[in-house]
C-alpha cells in the first residue's frame, strides 16, 4: 500500500511539472502535436526508470562504500548522458521518423531536470531499490501525463479564437498554470 501511495503522489500530487517545474523546456518544445508528446514522454520514462535504478545502485554499492559521495552528481549525469545517448542511437537506427520528429529535444534529454532530479530525490529521500524504481516509473509518468494533455489542449488553441496577443507561448503559459492550480487541488488525496 505505501508503494501505490508513493505512486499517486509522484504522477500527480507531486508531479513533476506541474508542482516542481521540471521539464519546462520539453513541455513547451515538444507540446504542439500529441504525437511528439507521447514519444518524448516514452522516451523519458525509459531514461528516468533505467537512470533510476541504475544511479542508486552506483550510489548504494560504489560511492557510499568508497566514501565518495560528493561524486554523485557527476556520476549521475555521466549515467543519464550514457542512456540518452544509448536510446538516440537506438532511435536513428530503428524509427528515424520518431529520431526527426524529436529533432533536439532528444539530446536535450540529458539536461532535463526531471531526470537528474529524480536520481537525486532517490537518494535524498533514502528510498530503497524498490522505491526508487517506482519513483522511476510514476515520475515519468506523471510527466508523460501531463506533456500528452497539455499537447491536445495547444493543438486545440490552433483552430481557437486565441486573442493575438496570447497567441503561442503566453496562452502555452496561462494553460500550465492553470494546470498547475488544478493539480494543487489534489494535494490533499495523498
């Protein structure tokens, strides 16, 4: 029962985007067609589940029992920069459609906040491996979840009568917030 909580409260309590901010770049870059969304959302929670998993480890079994635990943050990005560029091989070689369509939003994986965020709220909030791989799929889903409805609501703004002024990214902005207050309404579930 605590993992099914930690899983509600890491998709849409305290969901990435929405409560921390995280991944603003991605949500704005790849929000203007549902397809693209769902890729980069599918494409992060490989990142995420697999950093996850794999930072804790190194963590917990290398820097923990060397006493170099200051080196986490550079070794959590030299994780996170392997996987990325592990899946944009995978992806040029295998849907060179889904490689195009994400254009540089994919390498930018690597500097998500979201990701490195995650690796390091394992650690800080001292979840176990288990814990930590759930954290690894409900986070990116969270993510995932909102990049999908906030790209149908910006593809609906394209055929909306949007004054000028708010056209692209200001009524982009006032949609996250608005999306944003509606998630704090949750807050108090779990």
């Amino acid at each position: 029962m605590k993992l099914f909580g930690l899983f509600i409260a890491l998709t849409f309590v305290n969901n990435v985007v929405l409560s921390k901010f995280y991944a603003i770049c991605p949500l704005m870059g790849l929000s203007k067609n549902p397809k693209n969304a769902l890729n980069m959302g599918i494409a992060v929670i490989f990142v995420i589940f697999l950093s996850s998993i794999i930072t804790w480890l190194l963590y917990y079994y290398v820097l923990v029992p060397l006493k170099i635990t200051y080196m986490d943050l550079i070794t959590f990005i030299l994780v996170i920069a392997s996987l990325v560029q592990f899946l944009e091989m995978f992806l040029k070689k295998t849907s060179p459609d889904i490689y195009k369509s994400m254009g540089v939003y994919l390498p930018l994986i690597t500097t998500n906040c979201a990701v490195l965020g995650v690796a390091l709220d394992n650690i800080t909030a001292n979840y176990n491996l288990i814990e930590a791989a759930v954290a690894g799929i409900a986070v990116p889903l969270g993510f995932l979840i909102v990049i999908y409805i906030f790209a149908t609501i910006r593809q609906r703004f394209e055929i909306a009568d949007v004054p000028t002024s708010f056209k692209g990214a200001p009524i982009a902005l006032i949609t996250a917030g608005i999306m944003a207050c509606a998630i704090m309404g949750i807050a108090g579930v779990v």
